[in-house]
C-alpha cells in the first residue's frame, strides 16, 4: 500500500491512515518513563531534539527540516537539519531558509480578521454577504456564513480542490477564484466541524475587500511589517529577493524536488512563505499577548478571544482558528499546516509561556504505518524534558470504565464532498472500529479491515487516545447519530449505502468481469467459427450481442481513466481548468456507460426470452448486466457521471 499524506489542501485523493489524520498538532507517542525536568536551554535542547532529528534525515531520507524554539523574551534554540537544495548541498537552516507553514496562514488570517472587528470593519456574528460582491445562498433550514462560522470551521463547505494549487504563476485573482469556485454547503445548520479551506479564503477576501488593501499587501503592513518578519512573505510566486532563500521541495531525500514554487489560490488559507526565524518572532508575539518589540498587532483581549475554546470536546477544542489540545498532558494551542512537501507545527504551551516552530521538508521514507512514530515531533519531546511532569493518561479500563462497545462502526469524514468526483476520497478513507476479544478499541482501514488494527487506548469514559496520541471522543448525538469528534472535523457514522466494505468488492468483481470478457470475446469467436456454429443467426441478436461487449468497452475505459486521475493526483496542480475536457469527456463516457447498463439489461433478458444462445451465454450475459448495473450505480454514486466542473 502507498502511503497517502493527510495534507491541508486536498485533491482528489484526500485519505489516508486515520492515525494520521487524528493527529492534532504535535501528536505524541508512546513515551518513556519521565525524568526530572531540565532547564530550557540551547545546549539542553540540542541533546534532545538533534538525536531524532538526525536519524529521521539518516535512516528515514528526510530531505530537510527547521525547528525553533522561543520563550516570551526571546527564540532559546533555532537549528536546521538536513539540506534545503540537496543537489547544490544547500544546508537547511532558521535564518536562511525559507519554509512553506501551509495552513498554519490562517492564524496570521484570523488576527487580519480581529483587526478588523477592532476597527469596527467587521462583525464577527454578521452575514458575510455584506462584506462581499457574489451572494452565497443559505439553504432552506441552514443559517448564514458568518465570520466567526468561517473562523470556527462550521459554515459547512464541503471539500473542494479546483484551482487550489498551481505551477509558478501568479495566483488567480482572490475575488474571482472565491466567487468561480463557491462549494455546496453540506452542513448549512453550522453546528458540524468541517474543516475548510475555501471557508477561511473568503475570510481572507473578506479582509481584502474591507481594508481595500490587496490581501497579501495588507499581511505585509499590518502584521509580517510590524513584526520584523522581514524575510516573509504572501506574494506569489515570491519576491526576486526572497526566492533564492526557497527550501526545494520533496517528499524524501532520495527522491528529485518539486521542480515549480507552489502557488495557492487560496492564500489567505496556506500561502505564506517564512523562515523558522520570523515564525519564532509571530510566535513570541502570541506568547506576549499580540505584541513584540514594543509593536501590538492586536489588543490581548481580542488575541484571548482567539485562544478560547469556541467548541469544545474531551478531546480538544477549536477557538477562532487556533486549536487546542493535550500535549504530553499539558494544554497546548497552535494549528498544524501542510502544502504538497512541506509539513509544519506551531504549538504553543500557554502557562510556561513557551512556543515552537517546525517544519520538515517532505515525510522522508514512510514504508508503514509504524514508520509515522519515526517522525520526529519536537513539541512532544520538549514537553516532556523540559516541562514539569503532567498527569499521563491512564487506560480507562485500569481504571474501572465500562466497554466502549458503543465506539464500534465505520466512520467517514465531515471534511469530504458529496456532489463531485472529490467524494471518491471519503470512500477510501473511510476507518473501522472494533472492540477486540479483550474489550479494547482497534482501529483498521476500512478499505483493507484485516490484520490485528491500530490500538486504541481509552483514557475516559468516552475518550479514545491513538498511537501517536491523537485523541477523539465518542459523541452520542442521540436523534442525530453517534460520531467521533477532533477538533475542526468529526468522523461520522457511514450509511450503509456507502460501505466500502461491500462497495470495494461489488466493484472488483464488476470491473473484472468486463476485461475478461472482452479479452475472451475474440477466442471464442474464433472457435465457433472454427466449429461453424455461430453464437445467433439472428443479426438483432448479433447487435445485441455486440452492444453488451461496447458497453464493457465504454465502461473499462471509464475506469482506466479514471485511475490514471487517481495516480497523477498526488500532484494536485493538476486540478484546474485545463483538465475540464478530459472531464467533460470522462463524464460523457461514464454516462454511456450509466445508459448502456440499461441497454444491457434489456438485452440479458431478450437473451433469456428468447432462448437465445447456450445457457451459459444467457448467464454469463446476466451476469455481465449486473456488472454494468454496479458499474453504473457506481458512476452516479460517486460522480464518475458527473454534472459539475466546479469540484
């Protein structure tokens, strides 16, 4: 199995190991017996933090990465590892080098948003079509998008991909890639969690259209100005000063870069360029309440407001923008982000005042799902040298809670789409809860459900702990359903119409049938001329005979097409309008294929009225028109047959 990256901005493959995508920010593992604190000093941090920063660079072939480490007064530790150009033996360092945070953008967003509301610009509770120049629609029983919706992740969008990412150019206007690419809203009520990026990319247009700044001008004068930030930067493709500094992009040392500067569309949700140096200069500013060096970006009451849990579960909670969670059992905000190489933490420590920055370059080699406990994860490994010993998690079944037979199902995404193509994605990664022979919660894909699963450890009654100490919890919502909740998305009940469990192999054994059969189709003609013994002397028959075999033509086609998406989708430039004829033409074929399954139909039990051919031909063409009937189910289901280039 290749290993798939849960990343911010989604294409078409969106999945993939649930213990990855439970990770909130700075996921902890298995950790050794606690030793007495130490003082958080350069030397200290180095001898902990280089040892499995180097050995994720030495034996898992990351190509580079950046880690720093601040205080409220000043950044204690700030080192590179690795190389940032591997051919020009380019080092990786926190001066130098720049990094792509990913979404780590939308904290620096959210603060341009609260400036605004300072100002009296902007409402946090008000609709957003009166900030805005196209109107989004509020379903029948829905509620308006609202800034502080957007900020919190519950104006419902579904997942989109278009036009997100592109090759060395400069962006698609703000405004105009907002409006041309406006997602359905599949949780218009606003109380599901569904993380988006188009939700806080209008957030972003919101601020362009009501500073009347141009987006990125507007970050560079009232926040990465003021801060010192001077070798960071919204623009794109990157200013000619800044653009040597780039790291290339990879995803493992032994593998060629990215060969382009990844422009996002959606930059208010993922576009910034930085050094670790002025991320630890944003972070210090946070730790200081929204000022640094004398310069206040932001009143410390707004900045708290930000930090406040908005939503909150056992197993976490979302503030404006910034999540929280548990960190080696101390409480920790921050925001993860990622683009298509680059992987980033920010997570700040809020009672010792102290604050970290990382970002690798690629995941290196990922041969396992056991190789992601390799992944170095220096927030996890400060809090536990440096920070006073906190109450660990204990197993909940130690402790005298019931079984969590209740947790036991299968399990889909809130951040999904359900009217493109895209919804593919929250098919293959969907995830299986068991409880095992002694009671405790495994984990499977529930693609692939076999095999002894991921433990999970149940720390409280209704609260699950992953390997990597991602947490969720159990949510019965009674009339609504049952669901697992993290913060910013929920992992939802799977209705059975949409189990991949039967659907995967409903589809296997469909889509086997029709290139067996096209492939014997020329021998067995061969042999009945050979035994002159024609299949029909009937030529309705024959076109009927031939009609089914086009069908399975049509429908192999599809599929084949449609693989070839699935595999050049881990570049996810490809999703742009240049790609709408191959769409256009994929759709028209899947929708033969959907007609030419009723003609099938007809055409199997003709076969059956009439007695035509043996009887093993009047099954085999039964079973061929089951075949195209589950293929074409499929097509409508999933959006094979789709209807819409916006996606």
């Amino acid at each position: 199995m290749r290993w798939r990256r849960v990343i911010d901005f989604p294409g078409f493959v969106l999945s993939f190991s649930f213990s990855f995508a439970v990770m909130a920010f700075g996921a902890d593992a298995d950790t050794p017996a606690p030793l007495p604190p130490q003082e958080l000093n350069a030397n200290n941090l180095a001898r902990v933090l280089d040892p499995p920063m180097e050995k994720w660079i030495d034996l898992h072939k990351g190509p580079g990465a950046v880690v720093v480490v601040v205080t409220r007064e000043a950044a204690v530790f700030a080192r590179g590892y690795g190389l940032a150009d591997i051919a020009a033996n380019k080092p990786f360092t926190a001066d130098r080098t720049l990094v792509r945070p990913g979404s780590i953008s939308k904290l620096f967003t959210g603060i341009a948003v609260m400036q605004l509301v300072e100002q009296g610009k902007l409402d946090l509770d008000r609709d957003v079509n009166d900030y805005i120049d196209f109107v989004i629609a509020t379903p029948p029983g829905g509620v308006p998008v609202t800034l502080r919706r957007l900020m919190t992740h519950r104006a419902g969008f579904e997942e989109h991909a278009k036009g997100l990412f592109s090759r060395d150019r400069e962006p698609t206007p703000l405004g105009r890639w907002i409006a041309d690419n406006l997602p359905r809203r599949l949780f218009p009520s606003g109380d599901v969690e569904a993380y988006s990026n188009y939700g806080m990319a209008l957030a972003g247009y919101i601020v362009e259209r009501m500073s009347g700044e141009p987006f990125a001008d507007y970050m560079q004068r009232h926040l990465l100005g003021p801060l010192g930030m001077t070798h960071s930067t919204f623009r794109q493709p990157l200013p000619d000063d800044l653009a040597p500094l780039m790291a290339r992009g990879y995803q493992s040392a032994d593998k060629p870069p990215q060969a382009y500067f990844e422009t996002i569309a959606a930059s208010p949700a993922g576009g910034l360029s930085a050094t670790a140096d002025d991320m630890g200069r944003f972070v210090r500013a946070l730790i200081n309440g929204g000022e640094l060096d004398g310069v206040r970006i932001l009143p410390k009451a707004r900045l708290d407001q930000m930090m406040a849990p908005a939503y909150a579960t056992p197993a976490g909670y979302l503030g404006l923008v910034f999540f929280g969670t548990k960190l080696a059992g101390h409480d920790a905000i921050g925001h993860d982000g990622a683009t298509m190489t680059f992987f980033s933490t920010l997570t700040i420590f809020t009672e010792q005042g102290i604050g970290v920055f990382v970002s690798r370059d690629g995941i290196g080699e990922i041969r396992s799902a056991s190789d992601f406990n390799e992944i170095p994860n220096p927030a996890a490994a400060i809090a536990r040298r440096f920070l006073p010993e906190a109450p660990q998690a204990a197993d909940a079944r130690a402790a005298g809670f019931p079984g969590g037979a209740d947790v036991a199902g299968i399990y889909q995404t809130s951040r999904r789409a359900e009217s493109s193509f895209v919804r593919l994605s929250a098919l293959l990664s969907q995830i299986v809860i068991r409880i095992d022979g002694t009671g405790e919660a495994r984990r499977f894909p529930a693609i692939w459900p076999f095999g002894a699963g991921a433990r999970l450890k149940r720390v409280e009654r209704d609260l699950y702990e992953g390997p990597q100490g991602g947490r969720f919890a159990f949510v019965d919502g009674g009339g609504s359903g049952s669901y697992l909740a993290a913060p910013a998305f929920r992992l939802q009940r799977v209705p059975w119409t949409a189990d991949v469990r039967w659907i995967a192999p409903a589809f296997v054994v469909s889509l086997l049938l029709g290139p067996l059969s096209l492939l014997a189709w020329p021998f067995a003609a061969l042999q009945r001329r050979w035994r002159n013994k024609p299949w029909s002397r009937d030529r309705g028959d024959r076109r009927d005979f031939l009609m089914v075999r086009l069908v399975l033509l049509v429908d192999t086609v599809v599929i084949a097409a449609s693989a070839v998406l699935f595999v050049k989708s881990t570049d996810l430039t490809i999703f742009n309008a240049a790609l709408d004829p191959v769409l256009l033409a994929l759709y028209a074929l899947a929708w033969l294929g959907v007609f030419g399954a009723l003609a099938s139909l007809w055409a199997a039990i003709k076969f059956w009225r009439n007695g035509v051919g043996s009887r093993w031909s009047r099954v085999h063409h039964a079973l061929l028109a089951l075949s195209s009937l589950v293929l074409a189910w499929f097509f409508l289901a999933f959006h094979v047959a789709g209807k819409t280039l916006n996606y």
